[in-house]
C-alpha cells in the first residue's frame, strides 16, 4: 500500500469519526442559522471528499513501488516510542519528585537515549541544567511548578 | 518625566522581550504579562515603554529559535522556520540570523512611521470592519494554504483542514456549547495554537532527529552573526518592504496579528521573488518577508489600540491592560490628556527598535554558540525546554501531554510527506473563520451574499481568489514544465 494511498485511508477514517462526533453536540434554543454543528460538518465533508481524492488519484498512480529507505526501521521506532516515553514519564513523575529532579532526569535520560555516554559529565550536564531551567523559570520568570513531595518531608 | 528614563527602559524591555520571544512556548503576551505587576509603581510613560519595548524584543525573539532548531519562539516566527531552519542546516545560521534581526529593524522602523502617522486617521478602517470583513480576512489567510502546500496542493488541503477541525475544540463561539472537549475541563477553551506549533515543530522534529545523524556543526566563522552585505541587502530590499507593507496593514486589522501577516509577506516575497524555486531551500528573501513584516506588527498593532482602545493582539490586550492600570484610556482622549505618554511611547518604540539591533547582536552569540553543542545535550535541554515552557504557557501538565500528541500527529504528517504548515494555519485561523462567518449570518438574517455586498469583505475574497488562482496557475505551469 502505498504511502498517499494510507494516509488518504487515514484521513477518511478521521473524516467518519469527527462527523460521528459532531452527532453528540446537545441541541440549544440559541442556535444560529448554522449552529455549533454546521461548520463542524462542513469540515467532516470536505474532509472526506480530499480523502477520498486522495485515495483514487494513489490509486490510478500508485503502481510504482516506493523506496523504502525513508521508512523508520524497527529499532528507529523504538527511539521515538522512547523520546515519547520519556515525556509521558515526565508528566507522570513531575507531580511527585518536583521539577528540579524531574528535568534533570528527563535531561540524562534524553542524553542516553540520543547516543550520549552515561558518565559523569552527562550526569553534571544534566544537573547544571536542570539548575539553568530552574532558575529562569522559577527563580526568574516566577513560574509555579510543581515542588513534588519533598517540602512534605522536610 | 526624563526622557533618560526611557532609554533604560526600552533596553530593558527589549531584552526581556527578546529572552521570552526566544523560549519555545513563551509568547510575547506571556512575556508581557510577567512584567505586567512589576509596572504598577513605574511612571506611566515608564511602564507604557518598558511593556511596548518588550513585545517588539519578542516579536524578534521568537526568530532566534525558529532559525537554530527550527521552532517558532512565537507564533508570528513560524514562517521564518521554512527558510530559516535551512539556512542554518546550509551552515548560515549567522546569516540567517543576521538577515532577521536587520530586517526586522528595518520592519520595526516602518511600522513605527506608520504608528505616529496613521494612528488617529487610519482609525476609521478598523472601525468599518465587520464579522463579514474578519470572516473575508480569514479566508483570505487560508487561501496562502496552496502556496505552502508544496508538490501537493491536495495533502496540503487536508492538512489545512485538519487544523480548522481542531480549532473546533472547546467552546461553540456562539452558543457557548461544548464541542469536542469529551468531559475535560482542560479542552474547554480549545486548544491553544502555540501547543499545536510546539508539537508539530518542536516536538516532531525532535523525534525525527532522534535517528538522523549529527546534524551539521556552525563553525566559528559561519556561527558569527553576520549582517547582510550590500548585494544580500539589494535582494533582500523588496522582501523586506513587501512584509513591511503587509505588517503595517495586517497589524492595523483586530485579530490579524503577526502570524497571518508573516505567511502572507512569506507568500507574496515568493510570488514576486526572482528566484522563487529558492524559497522552502534556504532563501534570504524567505527570512526577510517574514520577520520584517512581524516586526512592523509589533508597532502597527498599538493603532486600534491607540486609537480605539482594540486590541489586535494578546499583545496588545496585555499592553491595554497595562494602559488602564496606569489610568490611560486609549481613544482620541488620550491624545489630548495624556499627550506626552504617547509622545513618550513613540520616543520609546524607536530607542526599542535601535536597542534590539545592539541587544540583538550581543544575546545573538550565545545563541549562536548553542548550536555547536553535541546533539545529544542539545536535544535533551531542547526537551527540557519545551516541557518546561509549555508548562509555563498555563502552568498546566495537560497541555505538556496535548504539545506531545501533537508531535506524534507532525511525525506522522512527515512520514506522510504531509506539510504541516496548512494545518498551523488552520488552527490559527479557524477560531476567527468560524466566529465570524456564523456572526455576519446572523447580523444578516441569513443572508450569504453579505460577503460580498461589504465592500471590504468582498476586496479581501477577491484577493483571496487571485492568489489561490495564481497558485493553481504556478502548479499547473511547473507540471507542464516539468514534462
């Protein structure tokens, strides 16, 4: 399947669930002529008609196979999926442990995972840097991050 | 109230500005407001300088990451990303950078003429307008979709329309209804577009270069800024005062702003451009147009506000705020009472506009710097930035998640081959399509043809059709070109 000929399936598929969606939209007396609907599905529509355009041009020019060297290998997945893990990690974590330890492990991790040595400079780096962010988000810009559990046990 | 005062204040203001302009997910209004309650003791003209000054450094700010790791500082910088970002992976980001800071110099100057000559005259334009004439000036934003499109008007399409439905989230502008927000407090006042910007630009190429190799190191003689030379300043020219025309006129319009005014300077610096194929490849001209049409809107925004007391811009809403703080009501009143507050304030635009041509160079070399650092530090305290100023955007994990999600749907609009700028623009622009074509609707009983029976709206739908016309025209030419 070619690549033009997925997304177009994709956006199709989009198309379908929003106006699917707009169906769950309660009523209401102070609806105008087009009403909160209106626009939504005028956009589900066209969507689906793009889609579809999409999808028989690919098709009617679609036979040539593509080069597949642009196409991320299994273990080139895995390092995104973990770029993206991290930060789900972050937000998961930051609530407890404060932004300060938070970042600094997001900056280590990060590092690891972007083919950075685990040594003892990574780790200085990611200390001074979480310093750095600190200070010009809370100490300078004022910010209120999350403090996690530690002013709990002190 | 010395005018030595305000010296200190433009310069102050200026960096500050260009230090939250350059912070991925710091806006220009966020930067502002932070200064906002340290004002309060400040003389009027003082705290009216030190705010103005500080959303002109942003404005220029916010191209300094848009050029060294391809993402917006602020909304108005994304059209620098396209050139920008590729003259710096060319090894010209001294170039690049040195293009945008004199062009917006150059935007910041015009806008600032435009400011003291226009402001009480041009007032009678942004008054005629109507939600007929926002809902035209939308549309007309949108249609620069076909020219951003790339090789494929049809994805480029979708893409846009991908953006107008997520700007559909949050609340209906005229019912008040919930739509699409599934139950979640968070989703109620839509998703904001810097969350949108920072996951398709930031975060998606963050995940993108997690498997490219080590990106191209500046050296020390192409890391220094560089000013244009003359034969780079004769090209650049025509770009440069085509964004200034755009930036003086958009900034004028409530709702327009920076963002609009830069795709659109991007687009017609393109149309007129000798040598177009170069714009999306690393043209000059494709930073030139952009940012000094933005710059021209950080002046250019304060005339409604000036004026009328609209503001065009959150900007310019945080800038009034500061105005009513110190007891100043903008309108034709303010001229006559406080006569040397405006007088202070243009005083202080242009120290502003010459303090970010110094500032500018200084902040620029540590910058600069920055970009010959290993990639993998780089993109950790890149991560690190963007999680930590998406939060400080409103203090709230949900948009860190949101910012994220975004970065995945931008990774996959790249393995696509899908460009994302439409859907930028479609989110941008969706909120004020939507409000005020449904607005004009009901003012009109219903009515379609009040598009164009409004002068102005139907000036700016004709516009609209001539440059989707051209595009299609352009594509259809470089197809039979190329066979």
């Amino acid at each position: 399947m070619s690549r033009d000929l997925l997304f177009g399936f994709a956006t199709l598929a989009i198309a379908v669930v929003y106006y699917a969606l707009t169906s769950m939209i309660p009523p209401s007396d102070l609806a105008d002529p087009i009403g909160p609907q209106g626009l939504p599905r005028v956009y589900a529509f066209v969507l689906a008609a793009l889609s579809i355009l999409l999808i028989v041009r690919s098709l009617r020019t679609g036979r040539t196979p593509e080069p597949r060297t642009t196409a991320p290998r299994n273990h080139q997945s895995a390092r995104v999926a973990g770029m993206l893990l991290i930060g789900v990690a972050y937000i998961l974590v930051v609530p407890y442990l404060g932004y300060l330890v938070s970042v600094a492990m997001l900056i280590a991790v990060t590092t690891y995972l972007q083919g950075g040595a685990v040594n003892g400079r990574t780790l200085l780096v990611a200390l001074s840097g979480a310093a750095l962010f600190w200070a010009i988000f809370i100490w300078l810009l004022r910010i209120q991050y999350p403090a996690g559990l530690w002013p709990s046990l002190i | 109230m010395a005018f030595a005062y305000l010296i200190p204040a433009a310069f102050g203001g200026v960096a500050w500005g260009i230090l939250g302009g350059a912070l991925p997910g710091i806006s220009p209004s966020i930067t502002m407001a932070l200064l906002l309650p340290f004002t309060y003791g400040m003389d009027s003209t003082v705290a009216v300088v030190l705010l103005a000054s500080t959303y002109v450094g942003a404005e220029y700010g916010g191209s300094i990451p848009a050029i060294l790791i391809g993402t917006p500082g602020t909304n108005a910088a994304a059209a620098t990303v396209i050139d920008g970002y590729q003259m710096k992976r060319q090894g010209k980001a001294g170039e690049a950078l040195g293009i945008s800071l004199y062009s917006g110099f150059v935007g910041g100057l015009f806008g600032l003429l435009v400011l003291v000559l226009l402001t009480e005259r041009l007032s009678s334009v942004a008054l005629a307008f109507t939600p007929s004439s926002y809902f035209a000036l939308g549309i007309l934003g949108l249609s620069v979709i076909a020219s951003l499109a790339g090789d494929s008007l049809l994805k480029g399409l979708i893409a846009g329309v991908l953006g107008l439905m997520v700007a559909t989230v949050g609340t209906d502008p005229v019912t008040g209804l919930n739509r699409f927000t599934f139950g979640s407090p968070d989703l109620l006042s839509g998703i904001p577009p810097i969350l949108v910007m920072v996951g398709l630009f930031a975060v998606s190429e963050m995940l993108v270069q997690t498997n490219a190799p080590d990106w191209e190191k500046a050296t020390h003689e192409s890391a220094r800024i560089r000013f244009p030379t003359p034969a780079l300043w004769k090209r650049i020219a025509i770009p440069q005062a085509i964004g200034s025309f755009i930036g003086a006129f958009e900034g004028m319009v409530p709702g327009a702003g920076g963002a609009i005014s830069s795709f659109l300077a991007y687009n017609e610096a393109r149309r007129w451009s000798k040598h177009p194929d170069e714009f999306g490849h690393g043209s000059p001209e494709g930073v030139a147009a952009p940012e000094a049409a933005n710059n021209t809107v950080a002046c250019t925004a304060l005339v409604p506000m000036l004026s009328l007391g609209i503001p065009s811009s959150n900007s310019a809403a945080v800038l009034l705020g500061g105005f009513l703080m110190h007891e100043l009501v903008p309108g034709p009143m303010l001229f006559v009472q406080h006569g040397e507050v405006v007088r202070g304030l243009y005083t202080g635009l242009f120290i502003a506009n010459v303090a970010m041509l110094i500032i500018g160079y200084i902040i620029m070399g540590p910058c600069i710097w920055l970009v010959s650092r290993p990639k993998p530090y780089l993109m950790a305290f890149i991560y690190a930035l963007v999680v930590s100023g998406v939060y400080a955007f409103q203090a709230n994990l949900f948009n860190v998640g949101v910012a994220l999600a975004f970065g995945v749907v931008g990774y996959a609009l790249r393995l696509f081959k899908v460009p994302f700028l439409p859907m930028v623009l479609g989110v941008v622009l969706g909120f004020m399509v939507e409000s005020n074509y449904r607005r004009a609707l009901v003012l009109s009983n219903g009515d379609p043809t009040t598009f164009l029976r409004n002068p102005i709206s139907a000036a700016l739908l004709a516009t609209a059709v001539i440059i989707l016309a051209g595009s299609l025209l352009r594509q259809a030419k470089t197809r039979a070109d190329a066979r």
